[in-house]
C-alpha cells in the first residue's frame, strides 16, 4: 500500500474519531494540541486503523506520535515490517 | 479482625469467575490455586493450556479446580469475537480483534467484555501501561468517565479514624493531574467502590491547602469545583470540601475549621487527593512513617473490574487484590 493511500485511510480514521472535518485535517495536524481529547480517543482511532489496515498498531507507538503525519509514518513502518 | 477478614467472608458468599492472563508465572498460579481452593473465586486460566496443565501437575495442584483456556483454540475465539463485535459501542472489528487476542491479556479482557469472566487479574509481568491500554481498547470506560483512576485501601497502625485505623485514599497511581471534572468522578466512584467493599457509609473529603475558602489560588479552586460537581451528580452522597488534611480525619480540627454542618468534616473515610503529586506522596508518607499496608491500586472507570496487581507484589498481597477485586465485581451484578 502506498503512503498516500495509508495518509487517508488515517486522516479518515481521524475525522471520525475525532468527529472533525476532513478540510480540517492534515498530516500537520498537532494530535495534542489541535484535536486534544481524551486518551480514550487515541484508543478509538488505533482501532479503526488496525480495522481498515489489517495491522496491529501498539497504543504507545501511535500516542508517541506528535502529529497526523508522525502517525502515519509510524504506522507505515509497521506495515512495511509486516 | 483485620481488613480483609470481612471482604473475604463477602468473596465466599459470591464467587466471581477470575481471568488470569499470566498463569504461567509462579506466584500468579499460586495466588490463583488458593484463592480458588478455599472457595473465593472460580479461576480461568488463560494461555497456552497444555504449558499451564504441566505447570499446576509440578506444583502439584489439582487441576479441576481450574477451568482452562487455550487462546489457540480457534472455535472459542471466534464465538468470543462474534459476540464481542455485535455488542454497540465497540471500536474493533474481526480482524483486528482476533490479531490483539493472541496476546492473553487481550484475549481475557474479550472474555470479559462478553460475561464468559466477571475479573480479569494481571500486572504480574504485564505494566500498569499494558492494563490500563488494553482495558480502555476492550473493556471501554464507563459512561460520563473521560480518565481511569484509582483507590487505595490503607491499614495504619496506631491511627484511630472514624474506622479505625483503615482510610481509603485516591487517586495516588494513575491519573496524573484531573481537572474538576474528572476529580469529581474519582471522589464519587471511590464512595461506590469503598460501600461495595466495606458495607461503609462514604463520607468523602476532597482535601487541598486550604479548607472553605481559607486559602486561594487555582489549585483550590480545582477542588472547590469538583466538589460541586460532585454533589450535583450524586446529592445523595456525602462528599465535601475543600479540607484541608487534618479538618477532614481529626474531629477537633474540623470543630475549628469548618464553621458549618458537614457530614464528612472530622470524619472522612475517604481522601481524594487533588492530583497525583500529592496522591502519590501521601500515600508514600502513610507507608514510610505511619507504616500503613496499602492494597491496591483498585481501578476506577472501567465499565467492569480490571485489577493491575504490583510486578513485585508477595503471594499474599495478591491474594489479597483477587478478593478485593472479586467483591467488587460482585457488586456490580446486584
């Protein structure tokens, strides 16, 4: 799978999580800072990534990263491992 | 009669089926077999069967004592996942549930989720980290609760509080700086789960430096604000503040101090620290120099009881948590 492809399969994950628009999002979005939230929320975001992805994200991992772009990459290097 | 005395006597009444993800280690298996020989719990070992049959034969344990889970066994697994998936609320499809149920932990948590467990016990190998994410991806937090939290049950000598020498106090482990809101869900949570153990009127202080306005500042103020949440979630609770320590346990004080009717003031069974600087301190205070036993942490949030046990707890500090968590979860069936 592509970059680009896996960018929208987690910005689309991000919009419904987070219950955002997507014009809002990008790969600078700040997860902190611009989405804030519960952490409960980050459990609902690695779930629908691992759903649409068939991968398994560990939750440290993903709330390590500072931003949508940061997850992505982070995510993109667990499915390059395999 | 000390402070497990009474708790026990309550697991006895109610067994609760108890998942334990980490069998395989010694003292777990341990804790487990005894509790569930003299009747406080029914255990559900969860693993690699074969691996943990051999480990309880070598220990010499009766093995029908336990019931076996193989998280191999692909019949169950799927049944698990197909009731897990079709109850509302729930993030994780098929697909992804099946790749996080080969991980024990996960797979008992799903156990419980969908009522073949009433407890899953870990923390043994596992970090509090471990728990605490894989509760919020499985077992989900209840509604209206944004932070898991937690109680501790303390047992000081010599202290002679409206119960004696026990005082619960929370949050001194996990949520690190609660606002009002989320402060008011941990007092009224650690008043529900305090009754369920002890059978206790909760009369609940949530303490600061200052006590009815005689201090200011934001840190106050957070605590002012709870407790009025608090009460306007729950006014059948008795849950007050702001005290500071002293006006909330020592009845003299509280004459001084709080100059009007308060059913906690003097009197509180219950502490909520303001957040986990002074949570963490103070429980470490009571330990070191009023030589308290603390057991615990008991987890809060959780739409059911998910226990994180201390990596270096003895046998008998575990034994003690499998009860404590055993009674809570029989609470919530009634």
């Amino acid at each position: 799978m592509d970059r680009k492809s896996i960018e929208d399969i987690v910005i689309e994950s991000v919009c419904i999580t987070y219950e955002r628009d997507k014009s809002e999002i990008s790969c600078e979005t700040n997860i902190k800072e611009d989405l804030g939230g519960a952490s409960i929320l980050m459990v609902g975001l690695v779930s629908l990534i691992e759903n649409e992805l068939d991968v398994l994200v560990p939750l440290p991992v993903a709330a390590s990263a500072k931003t949508i772009g940061e997850l992505v990459d982070k995510v993109e290097g667990i499915l390059k491992k395999g | 009669m000390s402070i497990l005395d009474g708790i026990y006597k309550k697991a006895k009444l109610n067994p609760q089926k108890v998942a334990f993800p980490e069998a395989d280690n010694w003292k777990m298996l341990q804790a487990a077999y005894e509790t569930a020989k003299d009747g406080y719990i029914t255990p559900i070992l969860v693993g690699n069967s074969s691996l943990l049959r051999d480990l309880c034969i070598e220990k010499g344990y009766d093995c029908s004592i336990f019931r076996f889970v193989d998280i191999q066994d692909k019949e169950y697994k799927e049944k698990l996942i197909n009731m897990y998936v079709s109850q509302e609320g729930r993030f994780l499809k098929e697909k992804a549930l099946n790749r996080r149920m080969e991980d024990p932990l996960y797979f008992a948590m799903v156990m419980q989720a969908v009522e073949e467990a009433d407890v899953t016990f870990a923390g043994i190998n596992y970090t509090t980290g471990d728990v605490l994410m894989a509760g919020q991806m499985i077992i989900g937090l209840q509604q209206g609760v944004s932070t898991i939290s937690s109680i501790g049950i303390c047992d000081i000598p010599g202290y002679e509080g409206s119960e004696g020498s026990i005082l619960a106090v929370g949050d001194s482990a996990v949520c690190t700086n609660p606002d009002a809101e989320q402060l008011a869900n941990i007092a009224i949570e650690a008043c529900d789960t305090v009754k369920a153990l002890f059978d206790w009127e909760p009369r609940c202080a949530m303490v600061s430096y200052s006590t009815l306005g005689s201090g200011q500042g934001e840190l106050a103020e957070k605590v002012v604000e709870a407790v009025k949440i608090a009460n306007e979630k729950r006014p059948e609770l008795a849950i007050d503040g702001e005290f500071q320590l002293d006006a909330a346990i020592n009845p003299l004080v509280a004459q001084k101090k709080v100059l009007r009717e308060s059913k906690v003031a003097g009197r509180a069974n219950i502490i909520i620290w303001p957040d986990l600087n002074v949570g963490n301190i103070g429980v470490k205070l009571l330990q070191q120099f009023g030589h308290a036993n603390a057991y615990g942490p008991l987890l809060l949030g959780f739409n059911k009881v998910i226990c994180d046990c201390s990596r270096g707890a003895p046998v008998d500090e575990i034994k003690g948590n499998i009860v404590i968590s055993s009674v809570r979860a029989a609470a919530l069936t009634m």
